[in-house]
C-alpha cells in the first residue's frame, strides 16, 4: 500500500518490507496502521520515534491484529533513545535466541535509551535469551526490556520469561514481564504466569535466580493501580550452593501500589509478593488478613491498609416464594473506610456463591467484579434457616437468611343479600405486618360479612339498607279524633240516671 500522508502510514500484510519499511518511511513521530491480520515478522528495526496501532477504522484491535514472531526472534529492536508506541496490537512468540549470554526483550529490547508505551495491547508468549555459557547470564526482561521508562495500560502480559543461566556460574535473567532501568507505571493492567530466569549450578559454582517475577527496575521506581499480578515466580538457583531470586511480583527501588490484586506468585529467595522499598495501599492480597510481612515483603517494603471482602443483601428475611439480591463487594478497606468513591480494583476477579445449609438456588452462581462488586438473587426454596457463601480468590464470606412459609390462601365465604355466595381469599402469612388481602374489591351489598382477620388491613363492607314494612304502625295516643268514643258517653249516662234516681227517692 501506498503511503498515505507524511507521517502516517496504512499497511496490510502484502507491504513491500513489511512493518521495518513502514517505520523508517513514518518518520520521527510518526505512525504505522496495520490492517486486520497476522503480521509474521520478528527483529523489526525501529530506528525512530514511532507508533504502531491497529486500523480501527478497519474494524481492527487486539484481537485481529497481530505480530508473531513464530520464536524466531524478538520482535522489534529499537536503535537509540526513542519512543516506540504498541497501541490495539497482540505481540505474541518473540523470542531471543540462545547465546553464551542470553540477549534481551523477547517483544521489545530497547536497551539503547529507548522507552516503551503499551496501550490496550497484549504480550504473550515472548522470552528472553537463555545463556549457554559458564559463566553467562540469562536474558533480562521476557516481555520488554528498556534503559529509559516503560509504560503498560489497560493492556495484558502472559506467560513472558526472562532467560535462563543454564550452566554453572551464571545468573538467571530478571524481570520476567518488564525490566527497565528507569521507572515503570501501570495502569490497569494484568500480569500472569510470568517469572525471571532460573539458574544451574553445581559446587562450587554459584548460580543466582533472576529477581522480579513480573517487574524488576534497575534504578527506577514503579507507579502502579489497579493492576493484577498473579501466578508470577523469581528465578530458582536449581543446583548448587546459588541463591534463589526474590520479589515474586515486582522487584524495585520504591514506589507505591494501589486498588491492585496482588496473589499466588512466589520466591524461594524471600518476598513472594514485593522486594524493595514500595508502600502497597489498599490492594487486595486475595484474604481479608491482608499481606504477611514474614513472607510477602522484604528490602523496604510495607503494606498500609488493604481490601476486604464483604457482602449484603436485601432483605436478609424474606418468604420462601420470595428472592434477595446479594451484592459482593471489594470496596471497604480493614478499618471498615468505603473506598469505592476513590478508586477500584481491577475488573473481572472471579466470584462464587454457595448454599451451606437449606435450599436454593441463585441466578447466576458465578460472576465477576465490576467496579469492585458482583450481584446475584437468591431464590430459598424451603423455609428455615439459609446459610450462604461467597468466595473471592481465598476469602469466604457467608450469610444468614431467614426463610418463612410462602404465603397460603384460605377462603371465606359471604353470603350477598339476595344473590348468591361469593368466595374471598386472605393472605395467611403469619406475619402481622403483612397487607396480604387478595381477593376482588368488594362491591356487592352485604349482610352480616365475616369478620376479616385482624392482621389484615379492613374493608369497608357497605351494609344492607332497610326496605318499608307491609303493616301500618299505630297511631299516636295523642292523635285528635273526629265525633266521640263510645265508652266516654255511656259512662256519662249512667252517671246521670243514678242521680235522678237518687233525688227523685228523697222527696218522696
């Protein structure tokens, strides 16, 4: 493909030269696209300050865009002092040939001053020179090796090594992932599998294990955040009266660690985690116990505070046809301080849920951070008592539920004024809190309902209204009369008649 621009050159697979002649025709500070495909090509010369990206435009990344070396060599060697930029690429299987000495940088040796910057990439796979030599040394730096300063950001470095002394006298190489001279910042990256060369020796000749499983510097410090190393070794004395490596992790002159998952890398030679003067804050050391000073640090260095796991759930009691949701989180530090609004660890740290005791089921099982938690829902499937577990690396938590009947219905029958029966459900929760009504509004006309229970909240039934009687009521006693009654008038009467009768005998 033709250049397009002054300093920024598009290729695929097919250019003539390859990468090297699309770096020397860039320029100083210029950059190289690379088209979606495999780019195998090793010992490319970068004679300038440069960057080489994936063509996103192209639909290009890490995923689809990738130099391999095949293990024929390193794959990029930069000249002098320059910058050389990876941004969106995969460097996989570079690897320095064997020598009396093993060379440097399996991916990138920029041993002339040069410095390195690794941007949404990965590097796997690659390997420093071993020495063939007695006394040779291995190779430094598996993945990169740089006088200047290295640079790696939400990028990945896997199963990268440093070289091994093969025969007696020699020294293993050292930073498996990363050895520079001057400092080195990591942002958001992951390390794993990596370790510094190993050592042969035999009585009398000594053979020393490389230092710094995943990072050493020579002088430099190290800036790193949320960032995980894991599974990262220092370089054995195999044979002989050698000394083993040490700094499983990261080996170094000082610095600081934050919101990181430091776990599982080792040194036989002391500090399975970190050798040198570092202050590690707030990382997550796989345990609620955090760091062991005994065996996880040495030289300087010294943990602050550190990350727990924790959990909660809503609602801790709940019925058995009901579900909690239950977040893990790795947000709180030892002294109980809420961290989240200050920084996280790295996504995607694998999380389990379990059931200890009772039943049920959780939907999902398994899942994986995002800014420092994880969720799932608990559905209990009987009532008692639920205890549940949540695993992060080595740290189990667990939780109490409270599990209660599901709610039952039981009906009750009212009897409608002139209509027929009509059957209402109650809720019966054996809670008196509960609302638990639910059967249909009511709205027929009722005579003499059944009582709802007390724990339920009280329906207004409207009460049958009076209808007018067949038989007319009696009048008031006080009510006028027209004429006159019968018994007054003949009670007078009498009344007369027995006077007259009475006059009439005494005058005679």
């Amino acid at each position: 493909m033709a250049s397009v621009g002054a300093a920024v050159i598009p290729i695929d697979t097919t250019y003539p030269g390859g990468i090297t002649a699309a770096v020397s025709a860039a320029g100083s500070g210029g950059t190289v696209i690379l088209a979606p495909g495999t780019y195998e090509e090793h010992a490319i010369s970068v004679g300038n300050s440069v960057t080489i990206e994936a063509n996103a435009s192209l639909g290009g990344n890490e995923d689809n865009t990738i130099i391999d070396a095949q293990h024929l060599d390193r794959i990029f060697s930069v000249a002098g002092s320059y910058t050389l930029v990876i941004d969106n690429l995969t460097l996989e299987n570079g690897q320095v040939p064997s020598g009396f000495s093993g060379g440097n940088g399996g991916a990138v040796d920029a041993g002339n001053g040069g410095s390195v910057t690794v941007t949404s990439s990965s590097i796997t796979a690659c390997q420093a020179g071993d020495a063939t030599g007695s006394p040779g040394n291995g190779g430094d730096g598996g993945a990169i090796f740089a006088t200047g300063g290295v640079s790696v950001t939400s990028s990945s470095i896997t199963a990268c090594r440093a070289g091994d002394a093969r025969n007696n006298g020699g020294n293993g190489g050292d930073g498996g992932a990363i050895f520079a001279a001057g400092s080195v910042s990591v942002t958001s990256s992951t390390f794993t599998g990596c370790r510094a060369g190993d050592a042969s020796g035999s009585p009398g000749h000594n053979g020393n294990g490389g230092d710094g499983g995943a990072i050493f510097t020579q002088t430099g410090t190290v800036s790193i955040t949320n960032a995980t190393i894991t599974g990262c070794r220092a370089g054995d004395a195999v044979f002989g009266p050698g000394i083993d490596g040490s700094g499983g992790a990261i080996t170094t002159h000082g610095g600081q660690i934050t919101f990181s998952r430091l776990l599982d890398n080792s040194a036989h030679g002391g500090a399975n985690e970190i050798s040198g003067p570092v202050t590690a804050t707030d990382d997550w050391w796989g345990s609620n116990n955090g760091p062991s000073p005994s065996s996880d640090f040495n030289n300087g260095a010294s943990a602050g505070t550190w990350l727990v796991l924790g959990a909660t759930a809503s609602p801790l009691s709940l019925t058995a046809a009901q579900a909690s949701q239950i977040t893990a989180n790795l947000t709180f530090n030892n002294t109980g301080s809420n961290l989240a609004s200050f920084g996280t660890v790295p996504d995607g740290i694998p999380v389990a849920f379990g059931l200890v005791s009772d039943s049920g089921t959780f939907s999902p099982v398994t899942g994986s951070t995002s800014a420092g938690i994880n969720m799932t829902e608990f559905s209990p499937s009987s009532a008692g008592l639920a205890n549940v577990s949540i695993t992060v690396d080595s740290q189990t938590v667990y939780m109490d539920f409270t599990v209660t009947a599901a709610p039952t219905a039981t009906p009750t029958s009212f009897s409608s004024g002139g209509g027929a029966a009509r059957l209402d459900y109650w809720a019966n929760t054996g809670g008196s809190s509960e609302p638990g009504y639910t059967g249909p509004a009511v709205t027929p006309i009722m005579k003499n309902p059944t009582m709802a229970p007390t724990v339920q909240p009280s329906v207004v039934h409207t009460l049958e209204p009076s209808y007018p009687s067949t038989t007319l009521p009696p009048l008031p006693t006080n009510t006028p009369r027209a004429g006159l009654d019968i018994l007054p008038v003949l009670g007078a009467l009498g009344l007369c008649c027995g006077i007259f009768f009475l006059f009439r005998k005494k005058g005679n």
